[in-house]
C-alpha cells in the first residue's frame, strides 16, 4: 500500500550551474496550466492505485515556494482534494530557497499543514553562493530561518554542500559551525556532482572549474561525520544526519525500497512493483495529461532480482544497514544465500561490517560507498 507522495514544481527563478534536475525558468511559462494538469495526475493516480492514508507527502523542484500566493494556494487545496492524510500524524515537507519565502507564503504553509520545511542553503559563504550561480545570500537565511521558527514551523533542514570549486576544508567548517548555530532538526550535507547538460560540466570539460582534490573532498566528508555526531544529530544515511526522531520519513521510504506516487513532469513513482518516470518537457507534460492521464514516458516492471539489488544498494545507504531479517520476510530468501558472495567480499576489503540482525557500511565503506553498491548488481547477475 503506497504511503508517501512526491510532488514535482518544475520552476526556478534561477537555474544553478551545478543542477541537473528537471526544471525551466519560471517567468513565460504556463504555469497555471501545469498546475491543473498535475491536479488531473493526481485524480487519475489516486482511481487508478488507490491507497487508504498518506504518511508523507514531499514538494520538490525546482522551486515549490517560487510560485505566486494564488497558485501555491490552488496546488495545496488540490492535495486535499485528491489524497487523504491526517494532519496530525502526516510529514509534509516543501523545498525553499533562502530568499524566496515572504511571511505571507510561509503562513500559507503552515495553515496549509505542511510541517517540514528544507531549504536549499548549499554554503553560507557568499562568494562561494555567487561562484555556484546561487541567487539568496548569508543574510537571506539567517531571516528566513527565524522567520519560519516565529510562525511555528518546528521542523527544519538545510542542505549544505561540499567538494566545490575552490572550496577549502575551513570554509565547510565554517559552514557546519553556523549551521548548527541555527538551532535546527535535520541537515543533509552533500558532496558535489558534476552532472552532464550542467553550466558546471561544460566549465570541466574546458578546464575551467578547479575543484577540491578527492582527498580534500573526503577529508570535508569526514568532518562533517565528525562534527553532526559532536553536536547531537545522528547519521542515519549517508548524507544525512537527525536530531533524534527528526530523520526524513519521506526520504526513507526510498531508502526502505517502498512504495510512492511521484506526481509531476519528470517525477517518478514505484507503485505495484512497477516504476514510472514522467514525461519532462513541461508543455508536453500538460498536453499528455490532457489526453490520457497519465504523463508516462517509462514504465518499468521490476523484477525480483532487481528488487532484491534495491533493496541491498538503497537499505546501505542508511547507517543501520539492511535488515537481514526484512529481506527474508520480502523474498523468502536469505541475504546470503542472494549475495553471500559479494557481502564476503566487501567484508574482507573493509567495507561492508555484520551485526546479528544487520548488514552496514563500514566508516570507510561510508567513503566508498558506489564501489559497494555496485558489487551488489554484479553479484545478482552471476
């Protein structure tokens, strides 16, 4: 039964040179028309697999908050429309830039029910904002991070990034200290991808982005491990550290290889063993949804071996590990007897560690974490 919703806001004021995700400008797009043809997804998503309750919903990007007051209002009230939920239980989390949240559209939100907010903060150091094409500053953050406490938004995350160009370790240190100054629940610290089709790819390509070394860059991954656990949030993925019981339950829900509806042009949905991507180019979006409903442009059955892959390279990005215990009940096969091979393997190199119940990354296999992962899809295929 599906239990988490994804809801993608294409729109951007401004497009950041290291993003690759699905997103356009928003001034001159037909805004108001994507927001009717997500409504229709959402109709035909919910006749066509029903579920009872939600337990989390997500609106990402883009930029959700960069809509207008009117449409942000027409989006939520069609969420309550189309998917039930109890207000009292529910994580409903909406992404933020720093610079785009006015008091108004905040307590839009809040009496709206959502209850979690991140804001994409990336770095506070504003020559490092401006070199990554980020359009908030310092400033921006500090304000709307005590504006979002005064009107009672109680759980909040930033996304820090790392690893980018010229970046130093005492700059990203200086960056973990005021972010623990803000006194927040989550924070999600990332290092930088340079994904192609981005401003960044075509710098690196020419020469032009000088990076921190792949030393340097672990050396900041391991502050930060260091500093989250010195200041009371724990790593519970990855990239992602909590205050206790603040962890994203919408994000471990992928982590978990659970169901969700993914709602919007390029979102993705895993709903009855089967994962959807949605169309991306916006207009085509909205005119596919128009004639048939459903904005597919992949539909894939997975298979009980990719499952089980799944379930392995996501259930080891969380720090506890996969649960051989789980993975029994799903498949009615043990870890071992699947992937005894390659959990030999990644233990003899260090990487991977086995406790009773479960099996987990080692702090250096938290380093190598890809190299693992990818012993996994190469064992299933033997």
């Amino acid at each position: 039964m599906v239990k988490s919703a994804y809801f993608h806001i294409p729109f951007c004021a401004q497009i950041c040179y290291y993003c690759d995700f699905n997103k356009v400008f928003f001034h001159g797009q037909p805004v108001d028309e994507y927001l009717e043809a997500m409504e229709n997804e959402m109709k035909w998503t919910v006749e066509a697999f029903p579920t009872d309750r939600l337990d989390t919903l997500f609106v990402g990007g883009g930029t959700p908050t960069v809509l207008e007051m009117k449409q942000l209002d027409f989006f939520l009230q069609n969420i309550y429309k189309h998917f039930r939920f109890s207000i009292h239980e529910v994580e409903f989390t909406f992404e933020a830039n720093p610079n785009e949240l006015s008091k108004e559209k905040l307590q839009l939100l809040k009496e709206a029910g959502v209850n979690r907010l991140s804001f994409g903060v990336q770095t506070f150091d504003d020559s490092l904002l401006k070199a990554i094409g980020r359009t908030h500053r310092y400033e921006d953050v500090m304000k709307t991070i005590a504006l979002a406490k005064e009107i009672g938004f109680e759980n909040i995350s930033i996304d820090l990034m790392y690893g980018l160009p010229q970046q130093t370790l005492t700059q990203f240190q200086a960056d973990l200290e005021i972010a623990f100054s803000l006194d927040i629940q989550h924070i999600s610290a990332y290092s930088l991808i340079i994904e192609p089709k981005t401003i960044f790819y075509n710098l690196m390509r020419k020469g032009k982005l000088p990076l921190p070394t792949e030393e340097e860059e672990a050396q900041m991954y391991e502050e930060a491990m260091r500093q989250m656990e010195i200041h009371g949030y724990h790593q519970y993925e990855i990239s992602n550290y909590a205050r206790p019981s603040f962890e994203s339950r919408h994000n471990l829900t992928y982590w978990n290889n659970e169901e969700y509806y993914g709602i919007g042009a390029g979102a993705h949905s895993y709903v009855g063993g089967v994962r959807r991507a949605n169309i991306k180019p916006i207009n085509k979006y909205i005119e596919t949804v128009q004639e048939t409903g459903f904005p597919y442009l992949e539909v894939h059955h997975v298979t009980v071996s990719e499952q089980m892959e799944e379930e392995m390279f996501l259930g080891l990005r969380k720090t506890e590990g996969v649960s051989k215990q789980r993975f029994l009940e799903k498949f009615g096969m043990s870890v071992h007897d699947v992937f005894g091979r390659a959990i030999a393997a990644e233990k003899q190199k260090g990487l991977l560690e086995e406790t009773q119940t479960h099996i987990r990354l080692t702090h250096r296999g938290k380093l190598l974490g890809n190299e693992v992962f990818q012993a996994f899809i190469a064992e299933s295929k033997h």
